[in-house]
C-alpha cells in the first residue's frame, strides 16, 4: 500500500471517537518498532518527522522507510512534518513523497498564521496532501526548541474556530495544558477547550505533548473531540533506558544488533500500549 494523507483515517477517527498515533520516526528502529506495533494490532498510524529528524536520517532515506513500511504492513499510514517551520520546508517534504504535513504558525500573530498556513494548505491541497495547522503555544523541549511554561499560551476556543474556517486544515493542533518531553507533575489539560472547538469544526483536535499523560486524561481528551495524538519521548526514554541497561550489563557488548533489538522490542510495547489506549486497533 501506498502512503495515505491523515483524511484516509482522522474523519473516522472524529466520527466513531477514537484517536490515530503519531509517533515519531527516529531512525530506522524507530520505524520498525512503529509498524510492527501496528500491524500486530491492526490500527492506521502517523509517522511523525521533525525537521531535526530529517536532518539527522535524510530526507530520501527517511520517504524510502515509511514507503517500505507502508508496502509491507498494507496499513494506512502518512508521513507527516512534524511542527514544520515554513512553507519551502512544507514544500520540500511534499516534493519528496511525504503525504501530509503540519505547518507550525504559533509563533507568529493570528493573521500572520492564517495567512501562512492558508498557502500551506492551498499547495498541499493540490498534491493530496493533508495539513496540519497549530494554535497557541505548546510549552516543553522538542527538538531544539524550548518553550518554557510562562510563555506557553492556551488557545482560545472562538480563535482556533475562525482559524479552521480560514484555513481549511485537515486537523487542528491545539494549545490546551499539555507539554512536548515528559512531565514533572501530572499535566492540567483543558478539556473545555477541547470540547468548544470540536464541536464547532468539522476536523478533530489534535493534541501534542501525549507522552507521559495519565491514561484517564487521554481518554477525556478523546471523548471531548480529540482525534490525533503525538508520542515521541515515551519510545525515547524506552530505547535509551533498555540501550543503557544492556551496555551496563555487559561491557564487551560491541554489536550494535545486540541492543538496538532489545530497544526496539520495548518501543514495540509501548506503541502498542499507545495503540489501546487511543482505541485504534483494528481500525485500519
């Protein structure tokens, strides 16, 4: 199968009330550990790629993975930008295969972000590919950009609802309490703010930071209107916690395939963990 854009799945995922993963793909154990979860469990999946991401694998080595994984499994998977920071890195990505990508205009004013995300979404539109939009600032480190959370800011409802109208995203990223990286305590998500918008547009809300949420809050955010959910340092800590463990316990370890396998096992069952809980197995 080829790779699909996110409207293959996401207006299921609104219409019957379950959530598609993002998870980002980090290098090719990343990749493997993903589908294989997915493929055991049945569900469509988002291969999530930052520009920090594209940098360290490449950007061919990067489409050619996803493109196998999807051949192989014959699921429903994009690959998505992940949080991409102008419209000729939108572009770029399209151009090389990817099949859906999030244009992240929170930094700039409310105009500026409608005006930007609107070129992204004329262009993608074009080439079948889905679009992602954000709105307010999502605190947490992710990549190399930092947000701490004085400056994070949460989206208000009536904003994001004329976003959408102007735009014309295909999901809509959402300030609502939640943080990239893992959490200190446990977070404060604004499930209000969720349910108002969600209701009001026709696309789910999508919301970033799933990494460490308490498994009830995740489920509150899905029934409120949440239809895409990001996970990228829960399978981080997984694979350097097991790569660690298995250096210590033994040092003259040299083959890398001695523990990239055992860490790409535990992302296996945290994807999976992830795939239950969102409530998209066997949804593919």
């Amino acid at each position: 199968m080829a790779l699909v854009s996110m409207n293959e799945f996401l207006p299921k995922a609104k219409a019957n009330k379950f959530a598609v993963g993002q998870f980002n793909m980090n290098n090719l154990e990343f990749a493997q550990a993903i589908v294989e979860a997915a493929m055991e469990l049945k569900s469509p999946f988002i291969y999530g790629v930052s520009e920090g991401a594209l940098k360290y694998m490449g950007i061919e080595f990067t489409v050619a993975i996803a493109e196998a994984a999807a051949k192989k499994s014959g699921l429903p998977i994009a690959l998505h930008l992940d949080h991409g920071s102008s419209f000729e890195v939108a572009m770029k990505c399209i151009r090389a295969g990817f099949s859906s990508v999030m244009f992240d205009g929170s930094h700039y004013s409310f105009e500026e972000n409608i005006r930007l995300t609107k070129e992204v979404v004329k262009a993608a539109r074009a080439m079948g590919v889905s679009v992602e939009g954000e709105l307010g600032t999502i605190g947490g480190v992710e990549d190399d950009i930092s947000v701490d959370e004085e400056h994070a800011n949460l989206a208000k409802p009536e904003e994001a609802i004329r976003f959408y109208e102007e735009t014309g995203v295909d999901c809509l990223a959402i300030a609502v309490g939640t943080a990239h990286g893992m959490y200190a305590g446990e977070p404060n998500i604004h499930f209000d703010i969720i349910e108002q918008v969600s209701k009001a547009i026709p696309v789910p809300v999508v919301l970033h930071g799933g990494s460490g949420v308490p498994d009830e809050m995740i489920r509150k955010s899905i029934a409120a209107g949440v239809g895409k959910i990001n996970v990228n340092t829960e399978n981080q800590v997984a694979c350097t916690e097991t790569i660690r463990a298995a250096l210590n316990k033994d040092a003259k370890i040299y083959d890398p395939r001695k523990y990239l396998t055992p860490a790409r096992n535990a992302m296996v069952e945290v994807v999976k963990s992830k795939i239950q809980l969102f409530g998209s197995s066997n949804q593919a």
